[in-house]
C-alpha cells in the first residue's frame, strides 16, 4: 500500500521549512495549498494536523501554522545563503548560517544554483535580502562588479574578497597549512607536492604562498600541479582525470606527499592513485584542507586542516548586523591558530602513516619515468626547491 497522500505533501512541508522557504514564519493557508497539490479540503486539512502533532509548527493566535521561533511577519533580518545546490542540508557551513539567523531571530532561506552563471545567482542579490552569504566559484567579472555595489550586505564564503569591502566568513587561517607540512616533515615527507583543481580565477591559489612558505621552513620540495576544471565539469571528475594523466607521465614519482587544496580533488587524486595501484597511505600521503565531515566519508579518511565549530563566527557576523556589537571596520572573520589549542587544527585520518624515511618499502617506483622534463618553469609543474 502507498504512502497516503496526507503524508506526502506533509513531508514536502516539511522539506522546504527546513530549507527556509517561509520567510514570515507563515505557511500558506488550506486553500493554497489545496490548489497547489490538487487535493481535497480535508486531505489538506490531515497534512497540516500532522505536522503539528510532529511538532514541526505550531498553530498562532490567528489561526496560521507557523515554524517555532520564527517572527511572524518582522524578521530582524532577512537573510540568504546562496550556494551551489550539490551541498547536503547538514554541510556544517549551512548549519552555522541558519542556526545563526534562528538563534538572532532572522528568516533563513536555501537559495541553490546549478552553476556559477545560472540566472538565480544574479536575481539573489536583487532580491530583498539585508544578508546574502554565498559562495559561487568562479566569480565572473559582471558577478563581482555586482557583488561589490551590494558589499554592505553580501557575506563571501571562502573566497577573500575582502579588497572589495566584501565581508568574508573564513574558517582557520590558511597558515594553518603550515600545521599540515610540519605534520608531514615529522614522518619523512621531504617533497610534498601541491595540487589543485578548483575554478577559481585567482593565479596562483591564495593557498599555494602559505605551502611555498612552509617548505622553506622546513627544508622541503615540491612541484606545483594546477589545471582549473571549467564547469560544469566537478572538480572530482576533472582531479581524476588530470591525477590520471600526472601518474602516467611519470610526474608524481618522487613525491611523499600532495597537499590538495580541499577536500574534492584529493577524494579524486586518491582514485586516480588507486586505479593505478598506488597504495595511501602506504605510497605516498595524501591531505588537503577544510572539510572535515567530507574526509571523514572517504576511504582512507583525509588528513585535513580541520575547521572548527563555526557558530561563534557566524554568530559574531550576525551581531554586527543587528548592531549588538557592530564592527564596521571587521572585514574578515577567521579562526587565528593562537587562538585555538594545538590539537584542534588537524584532523588526523587514514591518508597518512606513520613513517615515510624507508622509501624501499614503497611501491611508487612502478610509475616513475628515467628523468623529469628540463624545463620546470610553467605554473603548473613548478619545481620548489626551498
């Protein structure tokens, strides 16, 4: 027997409370919501007692269904996430977001795109919204000339835009990356090469100076690895193929580590070793940056630069908003890594052993060629010798 009808659209209801569809607060009333799934008055009528018996609204003193906590109609904020729509519901960004604006009092709405050009990413930012985080890569240049004349009310993920007054909602400070190459240094990695996929538009990765640095540190090598995915391609499909071609020209033979620069090309990099026989943990290293929830999926985990519990950020962007305690001249909201203790900076997981001084017991020499090419000097295979 199916599921009834009731129940259905009770689920859809459901659906689109948690992804922050009723700005007021407010569900529509029986009659809108009979004509919009065709049902009879007392089909409707079931749907919506049952999503207060499951305690998902409430009945108001005016008769309407409305999510609990929310402000009727006079939200102190109403507030956007525009994000790509491939992100589950439990990504810890998202949740940091709307757990926010439901702790502040402010509305919540999922806005997801397809892809960085598709139309609603530009209707967003024309829309009534006093906050808009988003996170859209890559930023055409028509993109961010807009997102620039809205900088008082558009909050960027990740990427620092910071030099056009745009607010950024950061995790851990990219020298965290830092943290990653000692970790490494102190197990055997003395070439830890650097990989990236992700379209952006900046050259090179602003991650890729904190790596350059960190090698100098600590006396190690590396090449850089570089070929941006054009969507809609995913980074995941593009890393394999580009780790693929890498492996076959001999070009990571050598390496002990590669440091990706999040989580998605080093999920492909670690298919890509796998197809071609290239054990992680056992060959060679693998880590990025970021993500933890994602490398946590992975078969090996991912060692990653981990990112803290974001609600105190976010919850200090939000009270900038609101003017409980402004702070007009903070652009960029990040974890510094004096402010966290030594242990909450790296995720440990399987991609990484032990030790890697016996370069004997490693199997990569299958894929190594006599001698790398001569010529070193393009981006995407500078030799780091520091």
């Amino acid at each position: 027997m199916g599921t009834p009808k009731y129940v259905q659209i009770a689920e859809v209801l459901r659906r689109r409370i948690v992804h922050g569809d009723y700005l007021s607060g407010a569900l529509p009333g029986a009659p809108k919501l009979m004509q919009e799934f065709e049902t009879s008055y007392m089909t409707t009528r079931q749907a919506m007692r049952k999503l207060v018996d499951d305690g998902v609204v409430v009945q108001g003193s005016n008769g309407r269904l409305e999510v609990p906590g929310a402000f009727g109609d006079t939200p102190k904020l109403r507030v956007a996430y525009l994000h790509h729509s491939g992100i589950s519901l439990n990504d810890k960004w998202r949740k940091a977001i709307s757990g926010a604006a439901h702790r502040y009092g402010c509305s919540y709405q999922d806005i997801p795109y397809n892809y960085s050009d598709d139309a609603v990413v530009f209707e967003t930012l024309d829309q009534n919204f006093d906050v808009i985080f988003f996170h859209v890569t890559p930023l055409h240049p028509l993109l961010l000339e807009k997102l620039r004349r809205r900088s008082d009310r558009v909050v960027s993920l990740f990427t620092d835009l910071t030099g056009y007054g745009i607010r950024c909602f950061d995790g851990i400070n990219i020298e965290a990356i830092g943290n990653l190459v000692e970790f490494l240094h102190r197990r055997g990695c003395r070439r830890i090469d650097f990989f990236t996929v992700e379209p952006r538009l900046t050259h090179p990765s602003p991650r890729q100076l904190p790596w350059e640095r960190a090698l100098a540190r600590y006396g190690c090598t590396g090449r850089v690895w570089d070929d941006r995915v054009t969507p809609p391609e995913t980074s995941l499909a593009h890393a394999i193929d580009y780790a693929d071609r890498l492996i076959r020209e001999g070009e990571l033979a050598g390496a002990d580590a590669i440091f990706c620069t999040s989580v998605e090309p080093a999920r492909g990099l670690i298919r890509a070793l796998a197809d071609h026989g290239i054990r992680v943990p056992e060959d060679i290293a693998v880590v990025s940056f970021g993500s933890p929830e994602q490398a946590r999926t992975n078969t090996p985990s991912i060692t990653v630069v981990n990112t803290p519990d974001l609600m105190p950020l976010a919850s200090r962007i939000f009270e900038h908003y609101l003017g409980i305690h402004s702070d007009p001249g903070r652009l960029h909201y990040r974890f510094e890594l004096e402010d966290l203790a030594p242990e909450e900076i790296l995720w440990i997981g399987e991609s990484t052993a032990a030790d890697y001084h016996r370069k004997s017991a490693r199997n990569f020499s299958r894929c190594k060629q006599e001698s790398f090419p001569s010529d070193l000097s393009s981006t995407s295979n500078k030799e780091w010798a520091l």
